[in-house]
C-alpha cells in the first residue's frame, strides 16, 4: 500500500515537471481554465435575474451546484483526462506491454499515471463557491453534513471515473474509440444544473440510468442538508457496483488485449 | 515432460493462433466486412518445444513475421497460448504474478517506457517506487548500472534531446533497475548505428557474465547473434527448425570455408581445380571454396604451389547462410 503512495507521490510530481517543460503551455490551459469559469457563472446568473427559479432551487443553492460541477470539472481535468484518454495511445503504441509487467495494478497504472495541474485552481474555485454559496442559502454545516457531503462527492467522482474508464478500455477493441471525452463531458454538464430542473422524464434517467443527479445534485443537497439517507445508501451502492463493473470489465479486456495483441 | 530443476524455462508445444478476418478492397468489401466477417485461424507460432538452463544466452533467429516476438510475449506473460506449456522459475508467466513480474524484464527497441520530455533520471526513480525500491537501493543501482552503460549527464537531460544510442542505454538501465534474473529483449539494437550496437552488445555479456541473468534476444543484426549468443532458436514460419550452437548451425550449414587468394604471376584456373570449388577467378586472384576438413593441407599446398601475396580465409557470412537456410525450408 505504502508502494502505491509513493508510486503516485512520484507520477504527479514527473507530470508536474513535465508541464513545466512548455510553460507557455502551461499558461494558456490556465487561462482557458478561467474563461470558461466565467462563462458557467455567467449563463447561471441569466437564469436568475428577474426571479426566476430553477426547479425549486434559490439562485444560492444552484451556485452550490455549480461549485460541485466546477469541482468534478476541476477533477476531471486534472485526474480523469489527463490519464482516460491516453489509454487509446498506450495501445497503440504498443507500450501497453511495459505496463502489464510492472508489478503494479495496471487499472492503478492507466487511472493515475498522469496528473493536469491546470485543474488544480478550478477545484479549489469550485470547493469556495460551493461553501460561500451554501452559507448565502443559510445552511449551518454540521460535521455530519460535511461528511455526508464529502462521501457524496466521492459517490460522483467514482462513478464518474467509471463510466469514463469503461469506455476507454473499450479501446482496447477499437483501438481508435471514438471520442469518448465529448460523451462524458455532455453528461457532466448535464449536471450543471439543479437535477429537478429537468423535465420529470430525464430526471428519472439522470438518477437511474445515467446517473447525474449523484455528480452534481445530491453532493449539493448534501451540504445544504437536504440529502436523504436512503439516497446517500443507493449512491454507495451504485457506486461501488459500478466501479467494480470497470474493475472486472478491464480485466476482461486485459484477456482479450493478450490473446490478441502482437 | 517434466522438469529438470537445472531448467529455467520450459516451453512445451506451445502454439498461438490469431484469429484474423481478411477485407476485399473496395466499398463492396467494406460493407461485406462489415456485416458478414468471414474468420479464419493464422497460426503464428506451431508446436515448438525447448528448455532453456539458467544464466544462458539464447538469440532467436527468423524472418520478419516467422513468429520469434509471439514466442518472445508468451514467455514473458503478455500473450495467452492457444495450446502447451510455458513455464517461467516455476511460473506460469499469463498470470503475471508479482513474484514473477519482478524476476523479469522485456526491452523492446522499438518502443519506449521513459517519459518524453523529462531526462530519464525522473523515469528512473518511478520505475524504483514501482518495483518498492528504496531511494537509496535506486541510487546505488542506477550509478552501477550507469557505470557499466557508460551513462553520465545524459540521465539529467530530457529523453527527447538524446541520441538514439544513448536513449536505448537509458531503456535498457530503466528495464534492469529491479536485478530481473530473466531478460527478453526483442530488438535492442533496433536502428542503432555500428557502435551503438557493440556498446549494449558488450554491456548484455558483461550484465550476463556479472549477474548470471538469462537473456533471451531476438534481432535482424547477425552480429548481435554472434556476439552475444552461444545458443540459436531458429524458428521459420512459426515452427522451430533448429535448436543449438551457434558454430555447428554454421557449420552444418556450410562445410566449406572461402579461401581468397591473392598471386603474383597470373595463373589458369584449371591449377587450382584439384584444390576445391572455384568461385572467383579473375586475373591473380581466386577465391575458393574448401571444405573444413582439407582445409590446412589445402593451404599448405597453396603456399608451396604458387608464388601468394596474401591469403585470406573467412567463413561466408552467417546471415547469408540462414537466409538461404530459411529460402530452401529444410530442416536441419
């Protein structure tokens, strides 16, 4: 376990380094960053002036929303991207190989070798607006609330990282997958906003089938203190499911990748 | 068949099939690709049996696509076999256990494990934290192992700004840091020019003499082969076709050797038909072909015969025999 840590102290700060080998590089993502910031917090307010709600959601609770989607996005950037989408090239390339016989996890590998640096001041910008949003709306956390708002923001993350992760093992079939970044990209932004503000249908299918509401939403209602327990229980369960479901799913691709692959 | 304790590896028909599907050219062939794949079985490796002791050197010769990097994968774990036997230090190398995984290592000349754009210092060390090295372990085996490869400030500066030579040095000291005992290398010397190939060809024999590591090498350079490996696995169209010692492969392939002659006087060829085979004749020089066993009288006589300048005997180029070999398609 020790060796994982330090396996990752160490992926993060080479990818570190290596960013700072272009550092114009390095200052553009930033600044793209921040744009696009602005740009979310800009469409939300629309919505908002001349009273408007979204659902039953206040402009304050819909910013903690935002915060959490500008978190994921954060760590989307930094962790998911970064990594995700270089598993295409890994088999390619062909260096898939030297991966396999590390004596290390290869999922561990793939999902963590890489870290984007430039994601860094979107989480922590999310993780600000979603507290200073939540103590507009008049919420009083409780380190019961805290909790709960943390496991629900790992519920997301993980099946986030999941459903991300299944369709770029795919690539281990297609070799060039289709770009799998834009379908979870539209379906993390679908949790921009407050889950009720959909029409019922989706909603049914943004907390069953494509599960937004537990990326966004229900973190949100976490800090807020609105989250039900027996929802908080659901997301645990379909959480771990589905990361097991990519954990079982990659080894399944590792079988075919080496009986296939020459 | 089973199994000597002095054996290290042990392969025993062991075969691999690829599942392959063929497209027309076309639109037409497309569509028919598409929506009705015809399958069919390429067997890439048929049958092959052989056992390998601890500490050898083992090339394995074969033309592009005759199967040498499948059986190269198989052993090291990264391909599943269709059929047989692979066993690895008492492992089965498809289940990549660590155990094993840290006894061996694969470099492969063609592609890289080290960052791009950071010196190859910085892969060093997460290949160590990989393997749970210690920092300390890492630092006294990479100054080692710099030492023998020659490595200096080129571990502090980007892989990207390195020569090709001192890049694959770097690969290889990336691929060594955990003391694998086992080593597959499929093309190391791959694109390297004459003397970086002899540099990693005299780093492979020392590392083997030093450390008693098994190699086991694929390559197109004849020269890596007969440098570095006692012993040649010849496969041909995924079949083994011979098992054995470098030397007698070369000379059961050839039992002549050229004896290239150079005269003072200009002579008549039919004055050295009783000698052997005339390959050449051309004004004061003759080359011929002897065989082994009359070769020193052969020479002698040469010397007393005819007024020599200078005498050259050479065998013919090994390469040039296995190529032949591989065209006729005999089995020794």
């Amino acid at each position: 376990m020790q060796r994982y840590f330090k396996t990752i102290r160490l992926f993060w700060s080479t990818a570190f380094a290596s960013q700072l080998e272009y550092q114009l590089n390095f200052l553009i993502e930033l600044l793209a960053m921040l744009g696009t910031l602005l740009g979310s917090v800009f469409i939300l307010s629309l919505f908002f002036t001349g009273g408007r709600q979204l659902g039953d959601w206040t402009w304050e609770s819909a910013l903690v929303i935002q915060g959490v989607y500008t978190f994921l996005d954060g760590l989307t950037n930094a962790l998911l991207r970064p990594n995700l989408t270089e598993i295409v090239n890994y088999v390619r390339e062909g260096t898939l190989d030297y991966v396999l016989l590390k004596p290390i996890d290869s999922q561990f590998w793939l999902s963590v070798k890489k870290f984007s640096f430039a994601g860094l001041p979107e989480i922590i910008l999310g993780l600000s607006i979603v507290f200073w949003a939540a103590i507009q709306s008049g919420s009083t956390f409780s380190s019961y609330s805290l909790f709960v708002f943390i496991i629900s923001l790992l519920i997301g993350f993980i099946i986030l990282y999941s459903v991300w992760f299944l369709i770029a093992a795919s690539s281990i079939w297609f070799v060039k997958t289709w770009n799998a970044t834009e379908v979870l990209r539209a379906l993390l932004a679908a949790g921009r906003y407050p889950i009720s503000a959909y029409p019922v249908i989706l909603r049914f299918i943004f907390t069953l089938v494509l599960p937004v509401a537990f990326l966004t939403t229900f973190p949100a209602e976490a800090i807020l203190g609105e989250l039900k327990f027996n929802i908080l229980f659901f997301g645990l369960i379909l959480s771990s499911l589905f990361f097991i479901f990519s954990r079982l799913f990659w080894k399944f691709a590792l079988k075919h990748y080496t009986s296939a692959s020459s | 068949m089973h199994n000597n304790p002095s054996d290290l590896i042990v392969v025993d028909q062991l075969s691999k099939y690829y599942r392959v599907a063929n497209k027309q050219p076309g639109f037409k062939g497309t569509l028919k690709h598409f929506f009705d794949r015809k399958t069919y079985d390429v067997p890439a490796v048929t049958d092959i049996s052989f056992k390998i002791s601890p500490g050898e050197v083992v090339g394995f010769l074969g033309a592009n696509g005759a199967g040498k990097t499948t059986l190269l994968k198989m052993m090291c774990g990264l391909i599943h076999p269709s059929s047989g036997l692979v066993d690895v230090g008492g492992f089965s190398p498809q289940r990549r256990q660590t155990a094993f995984l840290k006894q061996i290592t694969l470099v492969m000349g063609q592609k890289q494990q080290l960052i791009w754009d950071l010196p190859p210092m910085d892969s060093l060390y997460v290949n160590a934290a990989v393997y749970g090295l210690s920092d300390h372990e890492a630092k006294v085996r990479i100054n080692e192992l710099a030492e023998m490869l020659e490595l200096g400030e080129e571990l502090t500066r980007p892989v990207r700004k390195l020569s090709l030579g001192q890049r694959m040095k770097s690969e290889i000291l990336a691929a060594l840091l955990h003391k694998p005992s086992v080593l597959f290398l499929d093309e190391p010397t791959l694109g390297l020019d004459v003397n970086a190939q002899a540099r990693v060809r005299s780093f492979l024999s020392e590392y083997n003499k030093r450390t008693g590591a098994t190699i086991l090498l694929t390559s197109h350079y004849m020269a890596d082969i007969t440098a570095l490996c006692p012993r040649v696995i010849c496969i041909h169209k995924g079949k083994l076709f011979y098992d054995g010692d470098l030397d007698s492969l070369a000379n059961s392939l050839s039992p002549s050797r050229e004896v290239k002659v150079e005269l003072k006087n200009p002579c008549a060829s039919e004055q050295f038909k009783k000698y052997g085979a005339i390959q050449d004749l051309n004004d004061r020089f003759v080359c011929l072909l002897v065989s082994r066993d009359k070769l020193t009288d052969v020479v002698s006589n040469l010397l007393t015969d005819f007024d020599i300048i200078d005498l050259e005997i050479s065998d013919p180029p090994i390469d040039q025999l296995i190529g032949e070999l591989f065209i006729k398609g005999e089995v020794n």
